[in-house]
C-alpha cells in the first residue's frame, strides 16, 4: 500500500442497533492538520485515533502504535486502537503478536461494538502465522530434525474418523476439543488446530498416512513438539453398533503408546471423548488435580447435534466457506445457546470476508466491524485478557505522543512489553523460538 492509499476511518460508532455513519476518508497529508487539532483538542479520543490510522497509513508504525494506546486510555473499550496495533504488527511479521492483540482485546470487551472484526483479524493472523511457520519448518527441515522439542508440547492431529463418512468432519471437531480439554492441564502447551492442519496440507498427505506414527514423529519434527496425539474415531451407521474412540500418543523418535479405547453408543460421543482425554493425560504421565478433572468434565459442548454442527463449521471455516461456517456455527448456537465458542466463531467467519478483502487497510473495513455489532451482546464475557496489563516500554503523556507524531518517522515498530502471562496469573498462548512461531491454545 502507497502512503497515498485512502484510510477508511469511522469518526464514531452509532448505538448497536442502528446504522453507522459513513466513515470519513483518512490520508497520510492530513497528518500535520490532525496533529494539530489533536493538541486543541486533548480529550478527543476519536481523533487520536483517526490520527492513528493516517500514521498508519503512513508506514509510521512505531508513532501510531502510541498515538493509539493514547487514545486508548481515554476510550478502553474501542475496537479502533487494537486494530491499528495488530495491523502495524502484522505488516512488520508479527503475526504472534498481533494474535495476542486482537485475541486480548476481544477476551477484555467480549462485548464491545466491532469485536466480531478483532475475532476475525485473530483467525486471518493465526492462519497466516500457520502458512509461513509451515513454509519455514518445511525449508528446514534438516535443521530442525536436529533440534530438541520445546518442552511439554503436545499437537493433536486430525482424528481418523472411520466407518460412516456422514461424519467425517468429526475429525476437526474432535482435534479441537481434545486440544481444549488437554489445554485445561495447566503444564501442557498446545499447538492450534489450524496451524497443525496447515502443515499438514503442505506435506500433502491421505487420511491413511497422517494415520502412520512416522508422520506424526516427522510433524512433531518440523513444529519442534514433544509429543502428538493421533486419534481415531470407528462410528458404524447409525444405530447398527457402537462407536469407538481410541487415541495413542506419538514420541519425537516415533515410539507409541495407545490409551485404552472407549466404548458406547453413538448419543454418548462426547462422554467418550472426556474418557479418552483422562487416558491420553496419564499417558502423558500427569496426575491430574481434582480441580483440573472436574473443569475438564465441566466444560465443552453438552449437545451432539451442536458439536456436529460446530465441526462442521470448523471444516467450512478451513476451507474459507465463510458463508457455510456462518450457517454451520448459527445452527451449532441455536441447537445449544451456552456453547459460547460457537457464537464466537460465527462472528469471526461472518465478519472475515470484508476483511480479508479489505486486507490493505489497517483497519480493515467499517462494514466488517459492524457485520454482527449487535450480536455480541450475546457472547457471555470471557475470564482472562493481557489488554489491561500491557504496558508501553516508555509511557508518553498524552501531549508527547502527539508531539512525537510530529517528528520524522523511525522506521521501526515500537516494542510493546507485556506482563509475562503466568506472572499476571492468565494463560499463555505465545511462543516464539528460533524463528518459528508457535502459538498455543489455552482456554480462558
């Protein structure tokens, strides 16, 4: 994008339920004009950030990240400010960092207008983030066959799923959730979903070889996971006979150890699901705490026919059917109302079209922010979030970061420092290593 491109930047948000207003265009010579409104006018929050947006714009990153954490102390809950950051963070390849922006954010103001386009910056990073980790992995290859694991990772694959192929994609659904309730164990890192899935798909493997215990030792490999989980699910036809999950996990030198299978009839997939989860943690050698057993047990789906559609929305969201996943996770929400994931995954996808097509704007598009601005109020708010515990390397006063918007620009991004996710007692979900990210998925 030149420093001529035009910035869409709303002046302000209408109420939830009614129309916005028709965002006024933002440019990079505008800047000294808003500098100087912006020192008239100190309370101004949504001129900071339309300030923010034209130094974005700009390539001036490092002044528009302050210029919007600015503003962000007068207006907390405005989605603007994360959306200049984790685009600025974006351009310069930091795409962890962006993800713990938008991901933040979204887990502090689950309900604040335009979350929806926060979730769907997150997915579009995230699956950014998973394309270039598995072009790199893949490009050193024989590097990294040479390295140790980072410690206590786990990844789990696809699960198999065999027998009725009315239920294929079960094999998301069930990766995820197993990935969930792993993540409850609070000395296990988990690799996402999306970003196993990615690496998968460049390897160009079948069903059948992502089955043998060697690719599993080769993907941990490549993601420098100690340990994988392979899973597979044996579901007959309806009603003919019993379904069947077994799950072993996969050592980085490729030895295996099975779990005991867990048995039933199809209704009680989800039980059998937890009973698997119990087997792969003693596996894993880890004496879960009772408090640890219960969450497990606790949360998660509770509905078979919203899990299944949820997998399938997950399969629509993969494959970028943006509009099926909507449908897939509007019919997982409407069959169990409290399966809050679901709800929040169909904001994400119904909003990520205009964003992906917007992808040169740093702040996306107005039309995203508002696409389900009213149904947030819907999402029960999320425990956790780092938004509140960021801190700037040197906190400007509201007058030096305008000030220093008007000198010349860096080049460079400012640095955020952040409290250390387990000193501030909240889940990590970052890691980077040796250039490869890897991003772990924690429950909140």
């Amino acid at each position: 994008m030149t420093t001529t491109r035009l910035l869409l930047f709303p002046l302000a948000f209408a109420g939830a339920c009614a129309p916005a207003p028709k965002p006024a265009a933002v440019a990079p010579p505008e800047i000294p004009a808003l500098i100087a409104q912006a020192q008239r006018e100190p309370r101004n929050a949504a001129l900071r950030f339309r300030l923010a947006a034209a130094l974005a714009a700009a390539r001036r990153c490092d002044t528009a990240v302050t210029v919007a954490h600015t503003a962000q102390l007068l207006e907390p809950d405005n989605v603007r400010g994360p959306l200049v950051v984790g685009w600025c963070q974006e351009q310069g390849g930091r795409y962890d960092a962006a993800i713990a922006t938008y991901s933040d954010f979204a887990a502090q103001h689950p309900t604040a207008r335009g979350v929806a386009a926060l979730r769907a910056k997150a997915q579009l990073a995230l699956r950014a983030s998973a394309e270039r980790t598995a072009q790199q992995a893949l490009a050193r290859e024989a590097e990294l066959a040479q390295q140790p694991p980072q410690s206590a990772t786990v990844a789990v694959l696809p699960v198999l799923v065999s027998g009725d192929s009315t239920y294929q994609p079960l094999s998301r659904g069930l990766a995820e959730l197993i990935t969930t309730d792993l993540a409850y164990i609070r000395t296990l890192r988990l690799l996402e979903r999306l970003q196993i899935g990615v690496l998968l798909a460049e390897l160009k493997l079948g069903a059948s070889d992502r089955a043998d215990p060697a690719t599993a030792a080769r993907v941990g490999k490549l993601l420098r996971v100690e340990r994988m989980v392979q899973g597979v699910a044996t579901i007959p036809p309806a009603g003919t006979g019993s379904v069947q999950l077994t799950a072993s996990v996969v050592s980085g030198s490729g030895v295996v150890r099975p779990v005991a299978p867990a048995t039933g009839p199809f209704p009680r997939l989800l039980a059998l699901e937890k009973q698997v989860v119990f087997g792969l943690a003693a596996q894993l050698g880890i004496q879960l705490t009772e408090a640890e057993r219960q969450r497990i047990l606790k949360e998660g789906p509770r509905n078979l026919a919203a899990f299944l559609a949820y997998s399938r929305g997950l399969e629509a969201m993969d494959g970028g059917d943006y509009a099926g996943a909507v449908r897939r996770f509007g019919e997982a929400t409407r069959a169990d109302p409290s399966f809050r994931t679901a709800a929040q995954d169909r904001q994400a996808a119904a909003a990520a079209p205009a964003l992906r097509q917007a992808g040169a704007d740093p702040l996306g598009s107005l039309a995203a922010v508002d696409a389900l601005g009213e149904a947030a109020a819907a999402v029960q708010p999320a425990t956790g979030g780092l938004l509140s515990a960021g801190t700037l390397d040197v906190v400007p006063t509201a007058g030096d970061a305008i000030a220093q918007a008007g000198g010349a620009a860096t080049g460079t991004t400012t640095t955020i420092r952040r409290l250390v996710p387990e000193t501030a007692g909240l889940p990590s979900i970052i890691s980077v290593t040796n250039g490869i990210t890897i991003i772990f998925k924690r429950p909140p």
